[in-house]
C-alpha cells in the first residue's frame, strides 16, 4: 500500500499546480485560444463557405480580398482563396498531428527501454539516435520525399522518422533520472516486472517532458510540411496544404501579394500558438516553479 502511495503521488502533486500555471500563462492561453480557433475554421469552415476549394472561375481570376463573396480573393485559376486556406489546413495541422503522434510514440518507447535498461541497450539505442541526429532534418526530408510517392501519409512518415529522435533524448535523460526514485525502488522490491515499472510506474511519470515535446513537435511538422511542399516535394496539388499554396503563389508576389501573404500568415499564427502553448506548458510543468 505504500508504494503504491508513493508511486501515483507525484502525477497528484504536479497536476493541480501544472493546471494553476498554465492558466496563469497568458501567451499559452493565447497560443490555446488561436490554435482552436484556427481548428475550427478549418473544419467547419469549408461548409459554411459559398464556394468549394475546387470551384473554378476564370472569370474572377485574381480577385482582391473582399471582392463580392470571394472573402479572401481567389487565385489564378479563379479559386475561392478562403476555401482553399481551410482546406489545406486541414491537410496541415492533420500532418503535423499525426507525425507528433507517431514521433512521440516512438521516440518515448525507445527513450523509456534506453533509459531504463541502461548498458549495451541504451548505448545502442542511443548510438543509433546519434547517428539520425548527425543528419540535418531537412536534408533527411528532401532526400526520402524525393525518392517516394509523394502524399500526405507519406509526408506524415516521413517527417516523424525526423522527428522521434530528440523525443528520444529528451525521454531517455527524465527516465534516467527517475529510475533510482523510492517509488520505483519500492516497485522493484514488490516484484513488478521491468516492463511493468517502465511504462507504469515511471513513464506517467515522465509525461511532462513528453507533453510539452509533443506541442513543440507540431509546431516543427507543420513547418516542416510548409517548407517541403513549397520546394515541390511535399503535398501536391490540386490537394492543397499551405506550403504549394506558397509554392504557387511565388510568380504573383507583385500583383497578387495577398496569394502568399494569407498561407504565410496562416503557418505563423500556427507555428507561434504552438509555440506559446509549448512554453507555456515548459513553464506549468517544471516543478522547480513550485518553490518561487
């Protein structure tokens, strides 16, 4: 009884205070409020629009902003702009969600078993980190976009078999430090198994790091994605994502700027709301924050 005490009462102890700080975050609360908005739009959005994303009208090329229904003009093949930006948010923020997902889940089993086994596994696994971190991230992208299929699987894989790594790190240094705790001493000695200490005992322990990680990540996928699909090796069209919205944008700069500004804007306010909710979340979760 009291080790199990002992083992559930750090998750109880930096809840609350977590919740009390993150709320208190104004910027995180800002980076929240706007990533749901933007969440929203994109899904609700296109079905509240008087025009599809595909609808074209040549007739109304080049449209301005707040030309008749046309609320964000209209690109060169007369396309309903404020469709379009939707739909390819939602074609970006479901890469940069899904290749989070996928990066943390890998990242955080091999963080966990290399931190906790220590030894010959952990260097390894952590050997094999290095030698994926050695690489530049973008170079990694471009190479094995350009060698398969481009789609937006593909680009979600591709971009978490980027990303899993620093997840790894960053798992492996908390669950190195947590292993020697009371708690998982305590769950040793009752003679749980070391799969059931891991990922029962020390990797809910371990989530704080993890959580504001995953926020981060997505801030980096969506970029990520951006920038790929504006070089032409990412999402193609007539599927839209922000990036080839950027991408076919680039020749117009002068007499249609509004084509790249509204994706541009679109990826920062996306990328700086995670970013706030990541710092805020570094903030609400550090427990050193308690004795200030």
């Amino acid at each position: 009884m009291t080790a199990l005490a002992v083992s559930t009462a750090p998750s109880r102890w930096w809840h609350s205070r977590a919740a009390y700080r993150f709320m208190n975050h104004r910027l995180a609360l800002l980076g929240l409020a706007m990533i749901t908005l933007l969440t929203l739009a994109c899904v609700v959005g296109p079905y509240l629009l008087p025009y599809d994303s595909l609808n074209i009208d040549l007739r109304a090329r080049f449209a301005p902003p707040m030309t008749g229904n046309h609320y964000l003009g209209t690109d060169p093949l007369g396309r309903d702009l404020a469709a379009r930006l939707l739909m390819a948010g939602r074609i970006s923020l479901l890469v940069g969600f899904s290749a989070m997902l996928i990066s943390i889940v890998i990242g955080a089993l091999v963080g966990v078993v290399a931190g906790y086994r220590g030894g010959w596994i952990s260097a390894v696994l952590m050997r094999t980190v290095d030698g994926f971190l050695s690489f530049p991230s973008i170079f990694l992208v471009l190479a094995l976009a350009a060698a398969l299929r481009p789609s937006p699987l593909m680009i979600t894989v591709i971009i978490a078999l980027t990303k899993w790594m620093e997840v790894a790190r960053i798992v492996e240094t908390e669950v190195r430090s947590l292993r020697e705790r009371e708690f998982v001493q305590a769950s040793r000695m009752l003679g749980l198994s070391g799969t059931h200490i891991m990922f029962r005992e020390i990797l809910p322990n371990a989530m704080g790091p993890i959580i504001v990680a995953a926020s981060l990540t997505v801030a980096r996928a969506i970029l990520l994605e951006a920038y790929i699909s504006f070089l032409g090796y990412g999402i193609q069209p007539p599927l839209p994502s922000w990036g080839n919205l950027l991408n076919g944008a680039q020749q117009y700069l002068a007499s249609a700027p509004w084509l790249a500004i509204i994706p541009g804007a679109a990826i920062t306010i996306a990328v700086t709301s995670f970013n706030f909710i990541g710092d805020g979340l570094r903030d609400a979760l550090d427990v050193r924050n308690d004795h200030i």
